[in-house]
C-alpha cells in the first residue's frame, strides 16, 4: 500500500475542511512548499494536492503552487480540484503533475470518461469517487451528481480506468478512522481497480486497516497538520507495504 500525504490548497495557504463543507475550515501556518519538501525529506515519493479554490470555482487557481512543488521537489503529484475541461487537464500536466484527479468533469457528459482514456491514458488519471448517501458528489462536494457510485465505477471500468480515489463524504476530516464496511465490498466487487482510499484516517491503526480493506494506497491530510501521525511514521508505511 502506498501512503500520500495530502495539502489541500486555499488563498495560497494549506488548509482542511471538515466534511467537504467550506464553512468547517482550519488554516496551517505552513507553506505548501514548505510542508512537500519535509514530506520529500521524510522519504515519502507521493503527494496528493487538492486546489480547493478551483473545486468550487471550477477553473484551477493553484496551478502555480502545483508547478513550484514540481520543480522544487521530486514528488509525484497528484492534482486535483477545478480541472472540468481537456485543456486544463494540459495545463496541470504541464505544471507538473504526476496524475491527474477527474470528478465533476467526468460525469459532464458520458462520453468523456472514454475520451480522457484516449487523450492521457489511464496512467494519468484518476477518477475522483467522492461518496454521500451512495450517490457521487461533484462540484467540490457541493451537489451529488445523483450518480450511484457502483455504476459510476462500472462505466469507468468499461472504458480503460484503473485508478480510483474513493473518499466517504462522511469520514472526511474528521479523524474518527476509515469504515471497512464502506471499502471492503468495493474491493472485493472490483478486483481490477485500484483503489485509494481516505476520509478520516487519523492513526497508524486506521493506515494498517485500510491496507487490510485491500486498498492500492491511502491518502491522510490533516492528521498530518495536527500531529496525529508523523511523517516518519508514514515513510515507515511506506517502506513496510
């Protein structure tokens, strides 16, 4: 299991959320930058870099920030947040991401899914499955597409995706640890996928059962920004999975 640290991106500061709700936020006195090199330091390769701004904007605004981390560092982003359209997937490529984290867009339109395939490849992208009540969530967590996230994943499947950053709505933010009962049936119905998991993961215990869920990788962002884990407990995750 691969473990990624994640920031998440507001007004240039790292900041979380609670739930996804903008209105439930905490402000970290630490660079963006600051925070990728001890994360590069610590020997972890990966991070996860959401642009909150450009999730309830829908047109990224933390691109710069992205595009620093890049070449400061030798971390493997991955970028999400505000990319609803092919040329801004460009963009972030450009700037230096690794991957590229999709919601909203894909679910735009059912051809698209299909298109991004062809255009980046599947090792490029990321299907962002953010769920509340069964159903995804778009627009930065905002509004449910109304989409059954079951289905959701099926069509992406039949199209050439393989990686999937499944986050329970519910758990996110609020440090009380990853539910097996909300990844475990995903798992074992999808063998193919690869799924990243996170939402709540506050602990080297909940890191150790997501890995039991059978998860690809897990992302934790604010247990990091409130020292619940330490990144030389990620790294050591890291090196035993």
């Amino acid at each position: 299991m691969i473990v990624i640290p994640a920031i998440d991106l507001m007004n240039g500061a790292c900041v979380r959320l609670r739930k996804g709700r903008f209105d439930k936020q905490t402000i970290y006195d630490q660079s963006p930058l600051d925070v990728a090199r001890a994360i590069e330091e610590a020997g972890i390769q990966h991070l996860h870099l959401v642009d909150l701004d450009g999730a309830k904007s829908g047109e990224p605004s933390n691109l710069h920030i992205l595009e620093t981390i890049a070449k400061e560092t030798s971390l493997k982003i991955d970028y999400g947040g505000g990319i609803r359209n092919i040329e801004a997937i460009r963009r972030a490529i450009e700037a230096g991401a690794a991957k590229i984290n999709l919601g909203t867009f894909l679910f735009s339109d059912p051809d698209i899914p299909a298109t991004c395939v062809e255009t980046f490849g599947n090792e490029k992208l990321i299907a962002a499955i953010d769920i509340a009540n069964g159903a995804v969530a778009i627009k930065g967590w905002q509004k449910s597409s109304g989409i059954d996230a079951g289905k959701a994943i099926d069509d992406l499947l039949k199209v050439g995706w393989q990686f999937f950053s499944v986050t329970d709505i519910s758990r996110d933010g609020t440090m009380q640890g990853p539910d097996p009962g909300f990844y475990k049936p995903l798992i074992s119905r999808y063998s193919s996928a690869k799924f990243i998991g996170g939402g709540g993961v506050a602990s080297l215990e909940h890191l150790h059962l997501l890995k039991s869920c059978g998860v690809y990788a897990a992302i934790t962002g604010k247990a990091l920004f409130e020292g619940t884990i330490s990144l030389k407990d990620l790294a050591a995750v890291s090196r035993l999975s």
